[in-house]
C-alpha cells in the first residue's frame, strides 16, 4: 500500500488511508522525534484536525510505501527521514490504544495480528464505525 504525504493532507486522512490496512494499529504524529523503543507524551501529540504542513520538518510530497512485512521501527523512521514526520504506531489491546514503541521491532502484520487478538469482539473497528451513522440522533443510544 501508499499513502499519500503532502502539505494539503490532514493527519487524520493519513490515519485513515493507514487504519483501512491495518484496522487494529493506527498512526499517531508527535512534535519531537521518536526514538527507538522510547515513548513520546500525549501533550506532544498533534491534533488530528493539523494539516501535515504545521506537522513536518521537510515539504517534499510523495507517496510512503508500507508493506505487511515492514517493520514499525522502519515505517516510523521512513516517515522521518522522507519527510520529516515524527510518527508512532500504537496497537489496539482490548478498549486501549497501546504504544508498539517496546515491539517495533516487530512487523505491521504482526502488530495487527496481536491487536486482533487482543480484542474481545474480534472485529474490525474501521469497518465498525464505518456501519454506525452517527449523524442519525435517533440512533444515539
């Protein structure tokens, strides 16, 4: 798979093209580098409303390839060098978002996988909240 880098994007269409592959990981862009097996702090997360021109150190458009074999280490460090993105990749465990900053050694499927797993319903949450309509109050419960 591609996606798209550019300033016109939002973080959140990156999350999206990135979370239609891989449904149990998503991508997250933070204002300082990442380094391997460190956490960064939530106050350093960029909104996902932020265009990735506010977010980047290098404006150069193109295409990040991503590959169910990669690693996140190698994904992460891509972003950076390619295009000046500090990104983490955090794996769904259960109702929780955590960190693979321990594990990016291991490959996106793998990571995946892991969060399948660890799910307690076993389904995609991408295909989910893309069945809810949630501009239908009358199905506010």
């Amino acid at each position: 798979m591609e996606i798209l880098i550019n300033d016109t994007r939002t973080i959140s269409e990156v999350q999206r093209d990135f979370s239609k592959e891989f449904p149990f990981l998503k991508i997250e862009f933070f204002d300082a580098p990442h380094q391997a097996e460190k956490s960064l702090p939530k106050s350093k997360m960029y909104a996902h409303d932020r265009k990735l021109a506010a977010c980047r150190k290098q404006h150069i458009n193109g295409k990040v390839k991503i590959a169910k074999n990669q690693k996140v280490n190698d994904l992460e460090n891509d972003l950076w060098v390619n295009f000046g993105l500090s990104a983490q990749v955090f794996r769904k465990s259960g109702n929780l978002w955590i960190e693979t900053s321990l594990t990016d050694s291991w490959t996106l499927e793998q990571q995946n996988r892991e969060g399948l797993e660890m799910s307690p319903t076993h389904k995609n949450p991408y295909t989910e909240a893309e069945e809810r309509d949630l501009t239908d109050r009358d199905k506010w419960g």
